[in-house]
C-alpha cells in the first residue's frame, strides 16, 4: 500500500514547489527517484541539479518516515516488507503519482545518479519521437574525488559503463534480443502513454536486486522496443560498496530464485558465482543456495 507522507503539511497533492508554483502546474516532464537515509546526500545533490530543469521531481522514500526538509515536488513514502525495500512497488507509485500530476514523460533516476545537461531533452526528444519506446541513456560510475555539483567534472570524467552500449549524442540504437538483459533503473525514460501500457515492475521483488532485469524481460516478452539514447547521460556518484555484495546474498538468492521460476534462467550469475567462490553459496539442482551460516558472519562483517 502506497502512503502519502505528511511532509510540511503538503499531503496527497503534493507540495509546492518554492521557485514557482505556476510553472508546477505547466510541467510534462516528470522524474521519479526512490531513495533512502543512507542516499540522502546524493539524493539532494540529484534535486539541486534537476532544479535547473523544467521538471516535477517526485522523490519515494523507502523508509516508513520521509524527512521534513525534502526539497521536492512530490514526496511520497512507500515502507519496506518484511524482506527489505520495495523499489519495483515504488517506482511504480512514483510513476502513477507523476501521471496523476499530468506528466507526459517520466524520467526515472536512482538517487545516486546526476543528471547531465542534455539527460532530460534527449529523453524528452527521444520520447516524443518514440512514445512507444523505452529509453535507457548512458551511465558513468564517477571516481572517489569528483564534485557532482561541477558540471565540468562530470563532463572530465565521463565514461560510459562499458557493457552497455553508449551511442554519439543525438544517436539512438535499438536493442537486439540480449540487449534486454541489460536494461537497468539506474537511468531510463518512458512516456505515460508507454507506461499506461505496461509492463510495470514486479512488486514481488524486495530488498536487493533483479527487479530491474525483469522488467527488462517483461519489455522483452511483450514486444517493447528498448532504445539506447546518446546525449542522455547520468552520472552515478561514488559511495562505498563491497564487491561482491555479500551483505545482500540472501536477498539475491530469494529474489534470483522468483526471477528464475519466471523466466527459467537465474540473474546475477556473476554475483552468485563470486559468493559460490568464497563459499557463500553452493549450486542445487534448481538453482543456487546458501552453502552454510559463514553467509551471516561475513555479510555482519562488511
């Protein structure tokens, strides 16, 4: 269930929007981020740059209580389950929330990610020439060091992610049939009208990972074509993580196993073989399982 949090006394119609209100009411460009406590500050480095941009900002917060300081347009909670965040259930609401406010286009954005200058008219250009499509744009991992705020910062460190393909600016590929195995949620854009349609994400999936690779299935199997978009790049700001992501293997393992009864194959098999590596995990006759309790002392210890 999706909860309007009651942030500074705005609640289900969002609040208002300090630079301007009125031009609010014009907007048909929406970004959608979720974020937690732990991405605050770079979530709000995200707003700040996106204030320069003629879009709504939604912000979900995946905690059961939001911050009263958010600057955001619209600032909804939706609270973990029992096994973690919801981040498909709260993409999902960002984006209904974001077409209630009359958004023509939503820009999903993990909190992490800074826009860069032309991300939001490439995916609005992109969008209104393909409104059936969805548009995934480039993503550098910047290093330790680098002010998000400096624009020619990121402009010095750009480069793209290199597994995924990163055409000119002003370029879009179509993706072929494994291309859609790389779809991820750090940086994409759909219409309303493509998200109307569907598919959504699985709100099944919670805590760590996949959620966004079935998605990527699901555009697969019902014949969505996926673009990559030149020009819409995104910064992903530095922060500490553990390689691989032990504190995460029971999440990857539950969520890995609803991904496979789905579509008959396991995700984040590089993971799964890196934990298998250290003994974390071992392989089953239907997939993958925890291979002894040395999963919690590690995972404690990171």
């Amino acid at each position: 269930m999706v909860v309007v949090a009651d942030v500074g006394g705005c609640r289900a119609s969002g609040r208002r929007d300090p630079r301007d209100h009125s031009a609010v009411v014009r907007l048909t460009t929406a970004t959608v981020t979720v974020a937690s406590a732990a991405r605050r500050d770079h979530l709000d480095v995200q707003l700040s740059a996106l204030a320069a941009h003629d879009v709504l900002r939604v912000v979900v917060w995946l905690e059961p209580d939001a911050p009263d300081d958010m600057d955001a347009d619209e600032l909804l909670v939706v609270a973990p389950g029992p096994y973690g965040f919801r981040l498909g259930a709260a993409r999902n609401a960002g984006a209904e929330r974001a077409i209630a406010r009359g958004a023509s286009v939503i820009v999903f954005l993990d909190a992490d990610c800074v826009p860069g200058p032309d991300l939001v008219s490439r995916y609005v250009l992109e969008a209104s020439r393909h409104p059936d499509s969805v548009l995934s744009g480039p993503v550098t991992y910047l290093p330790a060091g680098v002010d998000a705020r400096d624009g020619a910062q990121l402009e010095a460190h750009r480069a793209p992610h290199p597994a995924r393909p990163a055409p000119l600016a002003g370029a879009v590929i179509v993706a072929g049939h494994d291309d859609y195995a790389l779809f991820w949620s750090l940086s994409f854009a759909v219409s309303a009208t493509r998200w109307k349609a569907g598919p959504h994400f699985d709100e099944r999936y919670e805590g760590y990972g996949a959620e966004d690779t079935d998605l990527g299935f699901r555009l697969r199997a019902s014949d969505v074509p996926l673009l990559w978009v030149g020009g819409a790049d995104a910064y992903h700001q530095h922060h500490p993580t553990s390689s691989p992501p032990v504190q995460h293997v029971d999440d990857i393992l539950r969520n890995g196993r609803l991904f496979a009864e789905t579509w008959n194959e396991w995700p984040m098999s590089g993971w799964l073989e890196a934990f298998e590596g250290r003994g974390l995990v071992a392989r089953t006759a239907d997939g993958w399982g925890r291979a002894d309790s040395d999963v919690d002392s590690e995972a404690d210890a990171s």
